[in-house]
C-alpha cells in the first residue's frame, strides 16, 4: 500500500484513495465544494487544491490519487492563497445576502469564507443578477444568484436517484442549475438536493424561511416513515421539532432519505393528545390511572380476559412493546385477543423506501415471538363488528383503511382506551379513558428496521403537555390493576428484553467509531 | 376626669399620635427623601394624592408613603412552609411593642402644677398646688429600669423571627441581630451607670427635673456636659441597638437576604419596619431626656426665664401654658434631632463589618464604659 | 516554567490616635452629609447639586446621542419595512423579547420579509444589541422617547406596523454607510 507524506505526518492508505481522504486519515481537513463522499468527483470547484512536491501546479485533492512517497502539504502558503483566490472567485457573484438566506449557519461558503478569506470584497462591478426564487421542484427552491455551480445537486440526481431531471444551462458567469425541458425537480429524494447544496442555492419549501439553523438543536433519531428506519438528525426548537436530516449511516440510509420521510416530522408536532381524558374531561394521571384499571377489572371480571381486545402499534418502540406485552399478560391476562394497527402498505423503490409504512413492525415480531397469532385492524374491525369485544385497549391511532370499520365499531363498545400521542380524529371522541403518550422525538427507544438492524432513538426534548412514555403508561395502569411492572429505568426494560428476544444489542457508538466522511 | 380616662388620652396621644406618626413618617422622610437630599437627588415626587395634581404633597411624597402603608396591608401573608406559625406569627410583636410600651416612662413634660410656682436658689421648682402628671403616661421610681427591661425583649422579637421563619438566612440574621443586641445593651446599661450615678435617681423625669440646674451658673447640667463620654457610648450602643446602618449587619442583601425579615411579608414585615424606626425615635427621646435636658429650656423655669440666679421676679415673665408649651415643643424638637442625627449617621457611614462591631461592643465600649464609671464614681466621691 | 512573582511590599501608613477613635472622621463625614443636605434641603432650586432629571418634563435634549429608547423599525424608500427577517437580533436577544415570523415576500428582490414582528417591552432590558446586531439598519431605538409604563400588559407587545409608523426612511448600505438620521435628532 501506498505511503505518503501529508504535512509531515506519514500515512498509509490503499491504493486509488484520494488525496482528501488521505488528508482526512492524516487529521486534516481540506476544504471542498464539489466533493461529496457519496458522489463522482469533477473537480470543478477548485477549493481542494493541494500542494504536492514536484508537481508543477496544485492539484486538486478529491481527484487525485495517492502515490507511494508523495509529499503533500495541505495548510501551506500556496495552498492557502489559493483558497483564498478561490473564495473570492465564487464570492464575485455570490451575493452577501446571508440574512435572508436560509443555509447560514450551516453554509460551506460561509464557514470557508471565515476560515481562508475574511477580507472584504475588492470587487467594485455589480453583481451578476439571476432569478431569486426559481420554482425548480414542488419542494425545492433554487437561488440562481447563490449557486456556486459545483453540480452537487445535479450529480446526485444522475448517480443516486438515477432520474437526471437536473442539468447546468447557459455558460460562464450566467449558468444556472436548470431541470431539463418539461421536467420538474420531483423525484422521491429532491429534498435531498437541499442537503448537498454547500451554499442556500436549493432551499426546502417546507423549511424555508422557518428557523435560523443556529438555533436548532440536533439529536440523533430514526425516520418512523417506514421500515427503513432512516437515520436522522432531528432538529428541534423550544420542544417542536422544525425538520429532519439524514444522518449518514452506511448500513441503512447512507447519506440519504425520502422525501417523504423527511416531511413524516410534522405528524410530531399536530393533533397531539395533549392530557388524560376520561369520558372526554381532562383529568390528572393519578385519577386516570386508576379510572382505566378499574374499568378494565370490571370487564375482565365479568366477561374474562378473552373479551379484551389489546391493540399494539408497529409505530411504537420495542421497549414500549415489551412493556405492552408484560401488561396484556400480567394485568390484563390470559387469553387477550391481540391485534396490531398500523399504516396501510404503501409505495416502494429499490433505494430507501419501503412499502411498510410502519418503522418497528420487525421489533414487535421479535417482542412478540411472531406475529402470527396477531389480527390486523381488520381483524380488529371484524371482531368488533361480531361484537366479540367488550373492551379495547389501542396503542396508537394508525389503522389504515380499516379506521372507518374499526370507529363504527367502537361505539358500541363498553370500554375504549386509547393510548396514543395523537388525538386520532373520532377516536378520542370514541374514548373513554384517554392516556397521551410521547412521540419518539420526546422519548428514548430501540427500532428494528426491516434488515433486522436494532437502532436506538435518543429524547430530543421532554413529553409534550401530559405524555409519557408508552413504557411509564402501562407501569402506572398496571400498577393501579394491582400488577406492578418492576421497572424504574429504560435500560432495566432493555436488559430485560434483549434478554428475551434474539435481537443484538445496538451498538450505540457504532457511528462514533467511524466518523461519517466530511460531506 | 376618672384618672383612666387621661391615661387612655395619654397612650393615644403620645404612641399613637406621636411616636407612630413619627415612626411611620421616618420610612417616608427619613428613609427618602432625606437620603435624597442628602446623594443629590429629589426623592419620590411624582404620585399624586387621590389623583389631585397639588404639587406640594407631589414633592413630599405623601402619596408614595401612603401607598406604601396600602401596599403593606393588601400583599399576601405568606407563612414559608415548615415554619412555626404561632412563633412566626408572634416575632413581629414582639419586636414591635417593646418599641412602643418604653414610651410609658418617657416625660413629655413636668408635673401640671395647679397652683403657683417658687422657683428656689437650688434651681428646684416648688408647686404650690397638686402636681398632675399629664405628660407622662406612668410615673414610676424606676423608670430607666423599666425603659430597657422592655426594649432588651425585642431581642427576643428578632431571634424568635429567625428561628420561626424556617430559613438558614432568617436564622443566621436572628443570630447575628440578638449577638449584636446583647453585647451593645452591655455598654448602654455601663453608659447609664455614670449617668445614675451623677443624677442619683432612675426617674426619667426626675432625672431632667436635675438636668435644668446649672453648673456655674451659666452652663446648664445636662447630660452631656457631665457626662460626655456616657453620651458617646450611648448614642452609639443605641444606634446599634435599633439594628440600623451602620450596624444593620442582621440584614445583608448579598449575604443573608434580609436576615430575620427575609420570610416576612405583607403589614407583619411592614410592622418589622415600623418596630426599627419606633425604636430610632425611642432611643432618640432617651438621649434628649439623659443628656439634653428632656423637655427643659434652657434658663426657663416654672415662672418664666432667668438669667443668673433663678430666685426673685423672672427676667423675662412667661405665662405658664406657654411654660408648658415651649417645655413640650423642646422635648419633641430635640427628640426629632437626635432621629434625624441617627439617619444623618445612616447615610454617612458605611456598614461594619461583623467583627468590628463585637470589636466595637466588647473591646472599646466596655473597657470605655467601665473606666467612665470608675472616674465618675472617684468624682462624685470627691465632689 | 518557573513563574516568577514580584512582590512589592506596600508602606502601610500608620493611623494616628484620633483616626483610630473615628470620632473626628465620623464628625467630618457627617460634616459632609449635612452640608449636602442643608444645601439640597434649604438653598434655592438653581444652587442645589440635585442631578436628577425629570423626565418628561426637562424633555431629553441633555441626552447623550447613544441613549436607547423605543424601538422602531426602518423603512425602504418605497416606505416597506427594511427588516429581513434575518432573526439577528432575536438572537442574540438576551431577553427573548423578539418574536419574529418570517414571510415570503412577492417581490423576489426582497424575498424574505417579518410577516410577525412583535417586541414584549416587557421583558426587553433596553441594551441595544438588536440595534447592533442588525445587518440592515432596520431596527433601532433612537426614539429617545422610554419604556413607558403601562396599566395593561397587552398594550406592551410592540407590533410590527406600531414600530414602523414610528420609523424613518434609511438608505444604508453595506457597512452602515449613508446611515443618516434625519428625524428623532434630539
């Protein structure tokens, strides 16, 4: 394997490796634009020239592949006044309009501009001026004057999606990012584009002009959109949560997710079960803890466990599972008839979505030993119709196209609680005993994605109004029922669970040890 | 009129009418606009009253002094939880009336003489008629006795406050306020040796009654002149009694909140308030009667003023309800001055530290007081 | 490294009799504090030291050309509001009394615009750093006029148009230059 020389430290690194990633082994960073890890390099944009020993010119270091005994020198003089160059190139057009741009705080120009130029413009010409708001997709936004023209976007769209809508137009200083004639930016990825824009040229229509990004505060989450289980970064301001970002993990998602993934955050955020309702009157937890047992005694002891109907939701976390299991076993008892609610089958493709719309239906599988003796919601619907339930318990509120069965016949049931995080429309009205659960934003748990890989899910911020976490609900109504789950930390849940179930652990600093590469 | 009746007249007039008139006007003026006056600024000026634009009550701040008072009734009594209600209840009385019930001794004026006054060579003043003792609420041999028995009980007031209130702060202030209080009544009680010892009596009015004699024949023999240093010490041990700057260390923003008071609130911390100033004026009314001649004018006597030998016609003849007027309007002028002196003093001097007060206490002031004593007492023995 | 620490020992002036007492220093210091007050208590209004100043009455002429009051927001030549949004000032806010919904503008040169711009006087603690965190010379508090106090908190949350109709027209450029004020010169 080749060995080099990078500011003095010596590296060995494979064969065909760039420059950039050899700096980056090295511990430097080089500054890039049109580089992307996931991505084709064409070296347009001249920010990761670097000095090698002997060559006559600077090269550029995401093209470039290592030699055996090079000696490259990434922070020298040369280097450095070339980047500054650099800057002030694309800076002749680049308007300085940072305030209303939505990328500040987060814009590779911005940061680069501070650490390798930081001088005022001597350009004294106007400005190149281009179309401000280009309706370039139904949810991107392109800034023609911001665009730098590193081809970011359109090489995504080209090697990832495969869908090529985008292309550059015209030339020089008037080329502009442009979809090609009856084409729009409306593939199931486009907001993905946003991502890998290095300056504010793509804007999300969703996010645009929502949240200056320096006020978000990132935690590290899982999609629930489908099975996937995309990694993200869930950006969240003052307990709402303003955006999702893919986080790179090479065993799920890579640098990507869906579009409508990414926009599955504002579920989150509306028709939020906010306080525990009994009869349909706000109530305390210690009153509606102890209404819901008592209720649900009542009915066990005159009909008996089997006209119990327990509901669980793919959309929960396997912790908040494994508690619903221990509760329908202990508390509610032999003999529950189980089902699982749930999104109805959607859309697919061969990258990142999946047809099944629910993130954890592979956790619930393992909780559960399988599925199989599990209804779905119209099994549900048809028990209820044959009027074979006098009592449901439901986690959740998704049910798919059988809702419409399912809400008919829940009037007639004797005793409905409804455990979920979102008011669900007529279902809160059909409750009678209502218990606000967290999202998974507001709580920590484990997915398992349709690969079997276990992933965890870290509390962004505390449970909206009244929630709690599925896990802490079941404790308190079983506890009431006089069947107390020993449980006090998350962790005792999980100790518990992997116990039972095959699953591996997730390993949680998986992505720490090997830091995504520089985007 | 049933004596009881006068009695009654008497408490209302002087507590009510005028220690908390003067009490409750000093958290106006003294705590105000006289420290305004003093840091080049104008003080409260600007509510009017029932919103009559007068500008003279606005420059007063009358309005904002009775604001206050309003303030103070209408907040919440809160009691902190964990606390002793009864003892929490009980501290600000405690610390207030003993403010109030020192004034039964306190002479505003001579015995009411019905008949004709002789004034002798000796300077004393015989009554021809009854003596009616309509300046003074209780006459009582020991009066002095009876002052500090009842002002050392708001001690009592401060440390129970603290220890009731529930909180470390309260209680260190209670601590350091009832420190502080037993080592200053140390000096005033070794202060006022020298001074029993040269009047011989413990009878306040009796006490001024001495104090209209003249040294000399030109210097009257008040307190102060006799006994300069016993005034010293009894100025500054009273200062330090009354819990004000610059011996507020019981309170401390920035260490201990408000000390005793920090858990206090509506007219019981108001009632805190009033019992400090109450005692600024009590302690203020005893310097005047010990050592400026109480309700004495100087050269005037029963019969009008002398100048020289106070037997014979009057230089200047004074109808006696001027007499009586004049002796009253000195006791309440004086007392006024040595009040607005304590503030004076407030706002000139910055706080001690909490050792230089015991320094002050027990290392200067005692050695300071007993050696008065002594010298006093080898005086009197010579003289 | 070894530091070395220079130690320079101070001559300690050593009281006298007199000034170890405090007698003759209390007497001078109150000395003092009852000049100040007969001076201020008796003199004539003109020979008095008072430096307080009634506002608003002596109106604010004396003030010095820095001082923070309102806040108003700027205008374009066309008389829209200059502000863009940039949440700059909500920022670095230390009393997050800036409320800031931002809009898009119809006009593409604008493109950003405050849709919501609402400051609680309330909780504002007048230190400026809006005015200097504004990159468009679109908020400031040279109104001179103060917070004012209020019987009805509602009354303290400044809206957008509210502090418009007490702004001027601003024609700064980048750097803050052509920045003038041609109204509010008290």
């Amino acid at each position: 394997m080749p060995v080099l020389t990078i500011n003095g430290t010596e590296v060995e690194v494979d064969r065909g490796t760039t420059l950039l990633k050899a700096a980056a082994v090295a511990g430097y960073e080089v500054p890039h634009f049109c580089y992307h890890p996931a991505l084709s390099s064409p070296a347009n944009c001249r920010m990761c020239l670097v000095e090698v020993e002997g060559a006559p010119k600077l090269m550029p270091g995401c093209y470039n592949q290592v030699n055996d005994g090079m000696i490259v020198h990434t922070e020298s003089d040369r280097v450095k006044r070339a980047r500054k160059a650099v800057l002030e190139f694309i800076l002749v057009n680049h308007p300085v309009d940072c305030p209303i741009c939505d990328k500040a705080g987060e814009c590779k120009l911005q940061d680069y501009y501070f650490a390798y130029d930081a001088q005022e413009s001597r350009m004294r010409a106007e400005k190149q001026h281009k179309v401000k708001v280009y309706p370039i997709g139904p949810r991107v936004v392109y800034d023609g004057e911001r665009c730098i023209l590193c081809t970011r976007c359109i090489r995504f769209c080209e090697e990832i999606t495969g869908t090529g809508e985008l292309t550059l137009a015209d030339r020089g200083d008037k080329a502009e990012v442009r979809t090609f004639p009856g084409q729009d930016l409306d593939n199931d990825y486009s907001l993905c584009t946003v991502d890998v824009c290095p300056v504010g040229a793509l804007t999300s229509r969703d996010f645009r002009f929502k949240r200056r990004v320096w006020l978000l505060t990132s935690t590290d989450s899982v999609c629930t959109g489908c099975e996937m289980g995309c990694n993200i970064h869930l950006d969240h301001f003052r307990n709402t949560t303003e955006r999702y970002r893919p986080r790179y993990n090479p065993a799920v998602n890579d640098y990507w997710m869906c579009d409508d993934g990414r926009l599955s955050y504002k579920a989150l955020n509306e028709g939020r079960l906010e306080h525990p309702m009994l009869n349909g009157a706000q109530a305390t937890w210690h009153t509606i803890a102890g209404a819901a047992a008592s209720k649900l005694a009542a009915v066990i002891e005159k009909n008996g466990a089997s006209s119990v109907g327990f509901v669980i939701s793919p959309q929960a976390t396997s912790e908040d599972l494994f508690l619903a299991k221990m509760f329908a076993e202990t508390a509610i008892g032999e003999g529950v008839r189980l089902f699982i609610n749930g999104n109805d089958p959607g859309s697919s493709d061969e990258l990142l979505i999946r047809a099944d719309k629910n993130p954890n239906r592979a956790g619930a599988r393992l909780v559960f030993g399988g599925l199989d003796g599990v209804g779905d919601a119209s099994a549900l619907a048809d028990a209820l119709e044959a009027g074979e339930l006098e009592a449901v318990y439901m986690m959740g509120t998704e049910l798919g196209a059988a809702r419409g069965r399912v809400e008919a016949g829940l009037d007639d049931v004797g005793l409905f609680v409804l455990q979920a995080a979102h008011q669900g429309g007529v279902l809160l009205d059909a409750a009678h005993v209502a218990l606000p659960a967290a999202t998974h934003a507001e709580k920590r748990g484990t997915f398992v994605n349709c690969d079997a890989v276990v992933q965890t899910v870290d509390q962004a911020y505390p449970p909206n109004a009244d929630a709690l976490p599925d896990w802490q609900i079941f404790m308190k109504v079983a506890g009431a029922m006089g069947h107390k789950l020993p449980f006090t930390f998350l962790r005792q849940i999980q100790d518990r669970m992997f116990e039972a179930s095959e699953a591996p652990e997730p390993e949680e600093t998986a992505t720490e040890e090997a830091p995504a590469p520089a985007e | 009129m049933p004596e009881w009746i006068i009695t009654i007249v008497k408490i209302l007039v002087i507590v009510f009418g005028f220690v908390m008139g003067v009490a409750s006007l000093l958290t106006l003026v003294g705590d105000r606009k006289q420290s305004a006056k003093i840091q080049n600024r104008i003080g409260p000026n600007r509510a009017t009253l029932f919103g009559l634009d007068i500008q003279f009550f606005k420059n007063l701040g009358i309005s904002h002094f009775i604001a206050d008072g309003i303030k103070m009734v209408l907040k919440e009594n809160t009691i902190p939880n964990g606390a002793n209600k009864f003892l929490h209840g009980l501290a600000p009385s405690l610390v207030f009336l003993p403010g109030l019930f020192g004034w039964a001794v306190i002479p505003f004026m001579d015995t009411y003489c019905t008949g004709d006054i002789t004034v002798l060579a000796n300077y004393q003043e015989v009554c021809s008629g009854e003596e009616k003792r309509y300046f003074q609420i209780m006459h009582m041999e020991v009066g002095l006795l009876y002052a500090f028995a009842i002002t050392a009980i708001s001690v009592y007031g401060a440390a129970i406050a603290g220890w009731a209130s529930n909180n470390k702060y309260s209680l260190i202030g209670g601590l350091r306020s009832s420190a502080q209080m037993i080592s200053y009544e140390v000096a005033i009680g070794l202060s006022l040796a020298g001074v029993i010892l040269v009047y011989g009596t413990l009878d306040l009015n009796e006490m001024v009654r001495m104090q209209g004699h003249q040294m000399w024949g030109i210097v009257p023999m008040w307190g102060v002149f006799v006994q300069p240093v016993a005034f010293f010490m009894f100025f500054l041990a009273g200062m330090a009694e009354t819990k004000r700057a610059p011996f507020d260390v019981p309170e401390g923003e920035s260490e201990i909140v408000a000390g005793y008071i920090t858990e206090y609130s509506s007219m019981k911390f108001g009632v805190m308030q009033l019992g400090e100033y109450a005692a600024t004026v009590f302690i203020g009314s005893l310097v005047a009667i010990m050592f400026f001649g109480g309700w004495q004018v100087p050269f005037l006597y029963g019969d009008g003023f002398h100048f020289g030998t106070p037997t014979g016609t009057p230089d200047v003849a004074v109808p006696y309800a001027l007499i009586v007027l004049l002796r009253i309007g000195s006791m309440v002028i004086k007392t006024l001055f040595f009040v607005w002196l304590q503030f004076m003093m407030r706002w000139t001097l910055p706080r001690f530290r909490y050792d230089q007060i015991m320094t002050l206490g027990w290392k200067i002031l005692l050695p300071l007081g007993l050696a008065n004593l002594v010298i006093t007492a080898l005086l009197s023995a010579i003289f | 490294m070894a530091r070395t620490i220079n130690v320079v020992p101070q001559e300690r002036v050593p009281k006298t009799f007199w000034e170890k007492s405090y007698v003759p220093e209390i007497m001078r210091g109150l000395a003092v504090t009852i000049r100040q007050f007969g001076r201020n208590t008796f003199s004539r209004k003109e020979n008095r030291d008072t430096f307080t100043i009634e506002y608003p009455e002596s109106g604010t002429s004396h003030y010095p050309e820095r001082y923070r009051g309102r806040h108003r927001l700027m205008l374009r030549e066309d008389g829209q509001v200059r502000c863009v949004a940039c949440m700059c000032c909500s920022t670095i806010c230390p009393a997050n009394c800036i409320h800031i919904e931002a809009g898009e503008h119809d006009d593409p040169t604008v493109e950003k615009y405050p849709a919501v711009f609402v400051i609680d006087e309330l909780r504002c603690i007048v230190c400026g750093l809006c005015v200097e965190a504004c990159p468009c010379d679109a908020i400031r508090m040279d109104t001179g006029v103060h917070m004012q106090p209020r019987f009805d908190r509602t009354t303290a949350f400044h809206a957008r148009d509210e502090m418009m109709s007490r702004g001027g027209l601003s024609l700064a450029t980048k750097g803050g230059r052509d920045a003038v004020n041609e109204d509010y010169t008290w």
